[in-house]
C-alpha cells in the first residue's frame, strides 16, 4: 500500500461572489428602449429606414408635381425634406 504524502492537495480558492456571465443594461428597467435619439443614435438600420421613407415620400411628391404640374405637390415635396433634416439633427445632436 503506498503512502500519502503528508502534503495537502492544492485547492482553489472560491470567490466570494460570481461574476454574471450577461450584461447589464445601463437603461432603468421601465424604459424600453430610450428615447428616439438615443435609438437614432444606436440604430443605424432605424435611422437609414426613416430616411429612406422620408426619401420616397419626396420623390413621390416631386413626380406627381412634374406630371400634374400642380402647385400642391410640390409644396408637400418641400415640406416633407424638413423631416429629413430634423432626423439628422436628433442623430447628431
């Protein structure tokens, strides 16, 4: 029968608390998401969407204002680039 040694074995310390293998997330647990800039600003497939909506609905205004040639049209093709420029400005504000 062979003897132990009278050495103990080396043993790991255990930590006192573990460490969660998943994130936190910095946002309160009743906010969703956060506000739309914050989402703008994280989310460049939303802000690319928006723009390329914001982008036809233009376009579809300015074409119907070279067909019919009316007035009407091309003030709403106008009115719909302010959109695209507040979208810029709530990504980089």
């Amino acid at each position: 029968m062979p003897e132990r040694s009278s050495s103990p074995k080396p043993t790991r310390a255990r930590r006192a608390t573990r460490r969660s293998t998943r994130q936190l997330s910095s946002t309160p647990s009743g906010k969703s998401g956060g506000g739309p800039r914050d989402r703008l600003r994280r989310d460049p497939f939303l802000f690319l969407l928006s723009l390329g909506v914001l982008a036809f609905v233009t376009w579809a205004f300015a074409l119907t204002w070279w067909v019919t040639g009316s007035v009407v049209p091309l003030a709403l093709a106008l009115a719909s680039i302010v959109p695209a420029f507040f979208l810029f400005y709530l990504r980089d504000a």
